[in-house]
C-alpha cells in the first residue's frame, strides 16, 4: 500500500491525522469544502469590535489527558483560563454547574458541604438505575433543581421530551458540594492565545501537507489506490443514500455593543419561556484583552435541515437504528476510514477528537508498514 492519501476534513481530526502522518513521512492532502480551517471551533478576530469570535459557539479547551495538552502547545500559546458559568432561572441568577452555592442560593439556606449532600438525598429519587435524562436528575438532585436548572434548557437544547434523552448527557455535568464553580473538572485547561484556527494552521503548515480550500470532496473520485481518511458527517459519505442522521444545529443572533453586556463569558437561560439557551460574550474569553465594545450572540437550537450546519448528534432510538445500517455500510467499503465527531456520530469535545486522531495515525502507520488493511472506524459509533 503506497497509494496517496486524502484526509477529508481540516477541524480538529483531520488537522492532527495529517500533522503526524506528515511528521512520520507520510505526505498527505487534506480537503476542505469550507473557506477555513478549524471546522467548529474555528475562530476569526471581529472587525468592528476587534474581540476574538468562536464563530461556530463557544470552546474551551480542557483535558485531563497530558500528551494531548502537550501537543496542543505545541501549536498554540494556550493562556490560563478557567471556565465558569452562570443561569438565569425564574429571574435570579445561579452558578453553574450545579454547585454548593447554586443549591444554598436557591433553597436560601446556609448549609455546609455535609449538611447540602444529606439535604439533596432527601430531595433525589434514589432511582439505583435511571435510564434516561430525567431519571438521571431525579436521582441526582430531585425535581425542585431538575424543573428549576434542566428541564426547560434541555427540552429547549434538544428538543424533545427530557425522558427520551439518555442519562449520558447530564452525566458531563458534576455536582459538586463546595463552592467549586469550575465548569470543568479537568487539570489542564485554557484558551489559544491566538485562537484555535491559528493553532490548527500552524498544524497544517508542514511541507508534507497540501491544503485545499472550499472543495467538495466526493468519494467517487478517489484514486484507486488511495487512502482516504473521512472526517465529514457518515451519512454524508453515502450520498445520505438510507437518509439523514438526525442532528440539532444551532443559530446565533449576534448584537454589538459598547462596554460589559453580561460580566461573564457564558450565562444560560434555564426557562422555557424564553427562547434562547445561552448568551455568549466572547470578550470574556480572552480577559488578557482590553475590549471597549463587545460581541455577544443568543444561541438558539433547533433541527438541523439540509444545508445546515451540525452540531450535536440526537442518537435516539431511531437514529440509533439508522446509524447502525450506516454501519454496515461503511463495513463494507475498503481504502477509507471514518474519524472524528462528524464520521462516528458521537457528541465529543476537543480533546478526545484529538486523542483520537493521534491514535488512529499510529494504527494507519503499523498498517501501511505491513501490508495490513486499515480500520474502518478509528472509534466504534455504536
Ligand atoms: N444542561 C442543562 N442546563 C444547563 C446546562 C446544561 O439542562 O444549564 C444540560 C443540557 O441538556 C446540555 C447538557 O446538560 O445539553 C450538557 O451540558 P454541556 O454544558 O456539556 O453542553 P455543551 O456546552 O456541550 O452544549
């Protein structure tokens, strides 16, 4: 196996893949059909207020995984930061994830650490095995917190009933019993000073690597001899052929403004009643910049239509089913390798697309060396 290799895709994954294969002598091409690098988590600086804008929402970066920090800073000057996070629900504001304080604040109460955990086990269901979103809150924190916090954010960030949801997706959030308002509990944490699409050309900028820009790359064209590393959505590889796996994509409202909007990088909107998720302020990711005016956005949810752009996989029963004929399909293909958010379906944060893409050139390299067929998925979607 020497053919070419096509690596589909410059976000995270494709950047990675494509750095270390370079960097082992591999040269590679990677194809992307937007007019940038990054994929969603690229970054551009706003002319009118000169603050750093996540274009396609807010990423922090965070990991416990130390080769994957190292990596990464190799890249990109990563500037102390820690995430914190504040709600608005029923008019008063709370602190994010659901913490010591949040829980005193919202019962008015002054309770220690001891005293909150005994108190919420008299609130929580005490359900051993919950099997969707809504057990796994009642369990965790009973349903004074669940309808205060979760239970309109949830039905407005996914659109369906909460107990059609998997536990999974409230299990990325902690509670904690002390006042420990870090939104993530990771070591290693921080924001690009330059931004992530500054961090991901540097990646791509190896002699070894060709980048082409806004190409459409359609399977059928590749080399016979090729191999092709495909990080765009699975459905997308077979022409949608058995239809579409079902995504919510998000919009963003942008306003301009003078001086602070919201004194905070992230507030949450927890009632059902008003529209939007969240509101961004950007400028409050980069507190090392000086900022007169400010951009914010109001993020809103919805399905994700032809044409958009997807965000967060739905994986519900009948998505889980249709994934699993994608599958089969892509069981059956030979010289190409599906990678990434997109490829596998899953909803994952930066480090572990990254952790992957590391993983996977080392599989594809062992291969090539012997002769041997490279995996078809670098990380099982199912
Ligand atoms: N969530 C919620 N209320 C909040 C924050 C999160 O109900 O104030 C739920 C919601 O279902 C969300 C999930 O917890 O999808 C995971 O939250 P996370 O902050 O990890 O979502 P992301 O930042 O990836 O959109």
């Amino acid at each position: 196996m020497t053919g070419p290799v096509l690596i589909i895709g410059a976000g995270l994954s494709g950047a990675v893949l494509a750095r270390q294969l370079a960097d082992a002598g591999q040269p590679v091409t990677v194809v992307e059909a937007r007019n940038h690098v990054a994929g969603n988590c690229h970054t551009a600086r706003d002319a009118e207020t000169g603050v750093l804008h996540h274009v396609y929402g807010p990423h922090i970066f965070h990991t416990a995984d130390t080769g994957v920090w190292d990596y990464v800073n190799r890249f990109a000057r990563f500037m102390e930061y820690r995430h914190r996070v504040l709600t608005t629900s029923g008019g008063r504001v709370f602190s994010m994830p659901m913490n010591l304080l949040t829980i005193n604040q919202f019962f008015g109460r002054t309770m220690s650490p001891a005293q909150a955990q005994a108190f919420i086990a008299t609130q929580a269901s005490g359900q051993p095995d919950p099997q969707n979103f809504e057990e796994q809150a009642l369990a965790m924190i009973g349903p004074d917190l669940y309808a205060a916090f979760f239970e309109g954010y949830t039905t407005k960030q996914w659109g369906v009933d909460p107990t059609a949801l998997p536990a999974s997706i409230l299990k990325r959030l902690p509670l904690r019993f002390s006042y420990d308002d870090s939104y993530f509990a990771h070591p290693h944490q921080g924001i690009p000073r330059d931004g992530y699409t500054a961090m991901v050309t540097a990646m791509l900028d190896h002699p070894d690597i060709t980048l082409v820009l806004e190409t459409h790359f359609d399977p059928a064209s590749a080399p016979a001899d090729a191999h092709v590393f495909w990080s765009g959505a699975l459905d997308g590889y077979f022409g949608h052929s058995l239809g579409r796996l079902g995504y919510r994509t998000l919009d963003f409202a942008h306003q301009r403004l003078s001086g602070d909007y919201q004194g905070c990088p992230v507030m949450n909107y927890a009632d059902i009643d008003v529209p939007h998720t969240r509101i961004t302020e950007y400028k409050h990711f980069a507190p090392w910049e000086d900022h007169a005016k400010t951009l914010i956005s109001f993020e809103t949810a919805r399905d994700c239509a032809e044409g958009d752009i997807p965000y967060y996989p739905i994986r519900l029963v009948e998505e889980k089913a249709m994934l699993a004929q994608y599958v089969d399909l892509a069981a059956g293909t030979s010289g190409v390798t599906f990678t990434g958010r997109l490829a596998t379906y899953r909803y994952i944060d930066m480090d572990v697309c990254i952790r992957e893409a590391l993983d996977l050139a080392e599989v594809f390299l062992r291969a090539r060396a012997v002769g041997a067929k490279p995996p078809v998925f670098s990380h099982a979607p199912l």
